[in-house]
C-alpha cells in the first residue's frame, strides 16, 4: 500500500496531513491490543475536511499508514516535543488513553523504530521537504500548513476542554508575523467556534522542522477539536452537519493563505 496520496497544486500553499491513515501492516497489527487495532488516535476525517483545497491549487499531503506504524509529527531523534509534559513517541507505545498499544512482551525494540522509521518515516519526509522546495523554487517562498485533530478532551495531554480551533507557530517562529495574524484573524471571526493561537499546541515536529521564515518557508499548525465536526465516541462518525460550518472556516484559511505573500523574501 501506498504510504501517501500527494495531490501538486501550483499555488504557494501545501497542506500536509499526517495522521489521518488508518492503515496497519499485518506485521504490526497482530501485535496490538484488541482495543489499538482499532487505531482509536487517528485525526478521523481530516482529509475529508480539506478535500476542497485540491481545487485551489494547494498541494495535499495525506499520509495512509497509522500513526501507530509511525509517527511522522515526532522527532526522529526522540527529542520530546513539549518538556516536562507527556509525549508520544516516534513508535507510539500507550494510546491517548493511557492504555497500552501493543500486546505484553511485542512492543518495537530499538532495532524495530529505527528500521520504521526508515522505510515510513524518511520516504514521507523526503516527499514532503521535495514539495516544500518545488513550491519555494516557483514563487520564491512556500507556506505550510500542517492539519490535525484531537478528540476535545485528553487528560492525558491537557486539563479541561480543548478549545475547537487551536492554531500553532511555535510562539510566532515558524513564520511571519503576519502570517501568524492572518490566520488568527480567520479563527478569530469563526463563530460558533472557540480557538487560541500557542496553547496547549503550538506545532509538532513538522511545523517546527520545516518552518523557517528566514528560508522562505511558513509553518503552521492547526490542531481541530474532534467534536466541531464528528461523534468523538466509536465508530467516529463524521457529521456532515457540524462539519458544514467548519469546512466554511477551513475554506476561508485556506483562501487567506494561498493569497497572503510575504513582504520579503530572498528569492
């Protein structure tokens, strides 16, 4: 199986999903619990959320594998995103839940994680960085949105309830202040929803690896309360419905972002 869908657009926006797979090797799969097989950490449907940017010239990035297989928004040295707070690593071992993934006595040894990391998480990488750099060699920068979603309360990660839009720069250093802004003022005018820009999410591996405003390149990250557009419970059904008013949104940040051009750039 495939380990991505790329969809090239010409515009200066790409939107990279990667968490939104569901796919599990049978290597892997017979080694989880009952309860992991049924990948309950996936970003459900956010690729569904996005499908109309194809038609507006942004590129698409959907990863198909599990992050269980991988984690392609971790730190491939191990390093912990956020310190002194609970991470998941680059081969997940606990769900969201805090319950175990793997069976007693199968989880990835040393060996295993490097050689995933290898064959699922290097191939989407270099893809992704390809795109990033074909669209910074056409129009002399490239803006990156990273798309996620996360069920709307996680004890484990954070106290309460997430807000329904959290926007992430990395406390304003993966891209340009304006750009920033921009964005915010969308989430901001998004009624009904709630948001907040560097709360609890303020960028994974790949808002922080690939979003470097000096190099022409604009990171962010948008991390969606699971429960603006779907049943946050099993099987996780999408509701049309509530995700009518999101995708409204989506499709303004999306615009927004494809038409904001930065003030400077070395190319």
């Amino acid at each position: 199986m495939r380990l991505w869908e790329l969809s090239r657009g010409d515009a200066p926006l790409i939107i990279d999903v990667p968490h939104a797979g569901t796919h599990l090797p049978d290597a892997i799969a017979f080694r989880l619990t009952e309860a992991a097989r049924t990948v309950p950490d996936t970003d459900w449907h956010v690729d569904t959320l996005y499908a109309f940017a194809r038609g507006t010239g942004a590129t698409m990035l959907v990863a198909t594998h599990s992050r269980y297989v991988v984690d392609l928004n971790r730190d491939p040295s191990g390093a912990a995103l956020y310190p002194r707070a609970d991470n998941t690593e680059l081969c997940p071992s606990r769900t969201f839940a805090n319950a175990p993934i793997y069976a007693e006595g199968d989880s990835p040894s040393e060996r295993e994680i490097a050689a995933r990391r290898s064959v699922y998480f290097d191939p989407y990488h270099a893809v992704l960085a390809a795109e990033i750099e074909r669209i910074r060699a056409r129009h002399g920068y490239a803006i990156l949105l990273d798309a996620h979603s996360i069920g709307s309360e996680v004890p484990r990660f954070f106290k309460g309830r997430l807000p329904d839009l959290n926007l992430g720069t990395v406390q304003g250093a993966s891209c340009a202040p304006e750009a920033e802004s921009l964005a915010a003022e969308v989430l901001k005018h998004a009624k009904p929803f709630t948001h907040v820009v560097n709360g609890r999410f303020t960028g994974g591996y790949v808002t922080r690896h690939y979003g470097h405003p000096d190099e022409d390149v604009h990171a962010l990250q948008l991390e969606m309360a699971q429960s603006a557009y779907m049943d946050e419970a099993p099987p996780f059904r999408y509701d049309p419905g509530k995700a009518a008013s999101l995708i409204g949104v989506l499709e303004r940040l999306v615009f927004a972002l494809s038409e904001w051009r930065p003030t400077t750039h070395k190319r």
